[in-house]
C-alpha cells in the first residue's frame, strides 16, 4: 500500500508513506508505486497515529436509562443505578453490548481501548465476558482490562479476593476507588494492597482516584509515593484526580514535586467530570476537572479518556474521541492556536504511554501500521470541523473508509 502525500502530525511539507506486511517499510518526499500495489492518493490530507482512548467503562455501555435515568448527574447516583443493573447482568448481555460500544469507538478511529471491569460482584460476570471480548477484537481493537473495584476494596465483601481472582484470571491492570472506600485508612490500605498484588502478579496500575469535589480526598499522594517506593513509576495511572480541582496551591506546591519524582500518568475525562462534577456546588460552581495545563505543563504525562458512553453515569457519548477532546481543551482553557494545533497528542501518544503500548506505536518505519487519515489539512481545521475520518488503518488492514458527505448550501436570492 502506498500513501501519497500525506501531511503527517501536521508536518509542513507532504510526504507519501508505503506500507508492506503490515509494517511502515518507508516515508519519503517522493515513492514510486511498485507493481500491484494499492495506491490512495491522499493529497494534503492529515495522517495521524492512532486515537487511544485509556479510560472507558465497556461493562456498562449502553446501559443509560436502566433501570432508570440518573437524573441527579452525581457519581453517587450513578453508582446505585449502575448496582441495580449489575444484578441482572449476564454473559451475552455484556459481550454484545461491549463489542457495540468498540465498534463505535472503531468506527472513529480508535485503535487502542482501556476498559474498568467492575469486579465487585461475586460472580464476576462482567470480567468472565470482557476476557472473551478482549480476545475475540484483538484483529482490529488493542483492548486492557483493569480489575475495578467499584464499591470498594475493603469496603465491600470479599473485596480482597475479588480483586485477587481477577489478577489470576489475567486483568492488565489493578485499579481501586479511594474516594469511596469508608475511610481514610481504608483508602490508604486499599492502595497499599493493590500495589502488593500488582508487583506479584506484574500488572499494571490505574486506579479512580479522588472523583469527588473534596479537597480533603487525597488519594493521590499515596498512589504517587507507591508508584516511587515500588518502582512502577510510569506503569502507574491516576484517572480522574478531579479533587485536585479543589485542591489548595500551597498543598499541589508540594503535592507537584512527588508527582515529578513518581513520574505516574493522568487521565482526564472531560465529558464526565463536567457533567458529574460541581453537583453539590450552588455558585460558585466549579468545573470537576483534574488540574491538566499545570500537570502538562510541569511535564507530567495527561490523556484524555471517553468513561462513559450511555451509561448511568453519562447519557450521551458515541465514541468520537473529538467531542471528548473539544469539551476538555475549553474546560482546561488549553485553546491558544499551537496548543489547539498540538491538542491531538492527549487523544493519541500520551493516551499510549499511559496504556504503555508506545513502543509500536506512531508513524515511523519499522512499526505496524495503525494510522487515520482526515479530510483536512491539519489538526486544527480537523477538530474544529469534526473532518471525516477517511482512513483507519491497523496493521496495514483498511478498517474503516469514509466517502466524505457532499453538502451543497442553496443561499436565498
Ligand atoms: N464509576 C466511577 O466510579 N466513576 C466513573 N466516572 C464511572 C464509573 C464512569
Ligand atoms: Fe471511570
């Protein structure tokens, strides 16, 4: 497959791109097509890696008004709705309602998926099926799954060995929910058991972290300080963290420094933490966000994530990781014209160095193929326009292909 004339990460000149067995064999100004080969002529057009998105929750999708609406907008409300309707969850029930919401997410050029599993539940329903989910998309869909202990660790019976059986039935990762177990030390001890399970089972960490507008939620250093002392570092994530939002500048002062030395990553879902956050404030009203321009600006690694699509604790969502990237460039006032130029890096590589897949990813030769390709000429017009996406290409397989939409505007005389 030869790609012509490309403009790559917003590059100033046009490149064309060839592809071979599924590898990036060569990028040069200038290709000629060799026999037999497919060959699109993508004049102009913008080539990105990849969308990522590292924070989604598959069991649930696709769950909203079950058995009711939530119509409070708060995570707590959200929690009970999500407990009725995990009772009469079942195996089919999950896998195809998983597979709908990534075809979805597929469909707009998402390549690389971190889904929670809610492991609070005896049976682990949810987890048995995205297993087999993980397995039967992995042609065409990167998914991990991170053990979620959504009503607690020690907070909720047989936490432990919940959290245990899923490490052994072969989860990517370990989360936790500090904001929610009953105590203080509770939270503590949840992290610090989470940390011992994932150095013995090598898995990686991502816990929801302070979800809540409580300045006193401080979760995070603990996580951060574990990350360091352990080692894990950068195989540490910290989603949410949306109470450092209400945080005081003295504490993040210090708070910052660890956060550095603990080099961990932070996902920021937007969409969420706009509609859910600020639900006990009257005015002023705060925006529920995690502080991404000073975390991105101290150097620190911040992606954004989807969370939720239609579920009980977001109505909407249809897996356009552009409508979860607009709604966070305004609520973090990250809108100068080069910031919203480069804005596509939180939807894209900081999602997979969060997810630790960087390795093979990007658009370099010697690496798999997995590419899209806009109907603009930039990052800026593409987001702004919401472009077509004309190519998803994983493993130099054509995923998803676009005929862009002819619109004609028929002015009055
Ligand atoms: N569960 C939770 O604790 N927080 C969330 N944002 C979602 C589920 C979606
Ligand atoms: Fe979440």
């Amino acid at each position: 497959m030869l790609i012509k004339q490309v403009v790559i990460e917003n590059a100033a000149k046009r490149q064309d791109v060839r592809v071979t067995n599924g590898k990036f064999v060569a990028i040069a100004d200038s290709l000629t097509p060799i026999a037999d080969e497919q060959v699109i002529d993508a004049t102009g057009k913008l080539m990105l890696p990849p969308f990522v998105d590292p924070h989604v929750h598959l069991d649930a999708t696709l769950t909203a008004g079950q058995p009711e609406w939530n119509e409070s907008g708060t995570l707590f409300d959200g929690i009970r709705i999500w407990g009725e309707r995990k009772q009469t969850l079942s195996h089919e029930d999950v896998k195809k309602r998983a597979i709908q919401a990534l075809k979805l997410q597929a469909a707009h050029g998402l390549q690389f998926v971190r889904s929670h599993v809610d492991v609070t539940d005896p049976d682990l329903v949810a987890l048995k099926a995205l297993l087999e989910v993980r397995e039967e998309a992995k042609p065409w869909m990167t998914l991990q799954l991170v053990a979620f202990p959504q009503e607690g660790i020690l907070s909720f019976p047989n936490g432990k060995e919940l959290m245990t059986q899923a490490a052994e039935m072969g989860v990517d990762a370990l989360g936790a929910i500090p904001h929610f177990e009953f105590t203080r030390e509770y939270s503590v001890d949840s992290l610090h058991f989470v940390f011992d399970l994932a150095k013995k089972y090598h898995l990686l960490v991502d816990a929801h972290t302070d979800e809540i507008d409580d300045p006193a939620s401080r979760g995070l250093e603990t996580l951060a300080t574990l990350a360091l002392e352990t080692g894990l570092k950068e195989r540490v994530t910290a989603s949410h963290t949306t109470a450092m939002g209400s945080y005081n500048d003295a504490y993040v002062s210090k708070l910052m420094r660890l956060l550095k030395m603990a080099d961990i990553n932070f996902v920021a879902n937007p969409l969420i933490n706009m509609y859910l956050g600020g639900r006990f404030d009257t005015y002023p009203k705060r925006r529920g966000l995690t502080r991404v321009k000073e975390l991105d600006q101290e150097g620190l690694n911040v992606a954004f994530g989807e969370d939720d699509i239609q579920d009980p604790w977001y109505p909407m969502g249809n897996g356009n990781m552009m409508d979860v990237l607009h709604m966070g460039l305004h609520a973090t006032q990250i809108m100068g014209y080069t910031e919203i130029m480069n804005s596509y890096r939180f939807i894209t590589k900081q999602g997979a160095r969060t997810m630790q897949v960087i390795d093979n990813y990007g658009i370099e030769v010697g690496k798999s193929a997995n590419f899209l390709i806009f109907n603009a000429d930039n990052w800026y017009n593409t987001l702004n326009e919401r472009a077509e996406l004309l190519y998803s290409v994983h493993e130099g397989h054509i995923l998803v292909e676009t005929e862009p939409a002819n619109t004609q505007v028929h002015l009055p005389k």
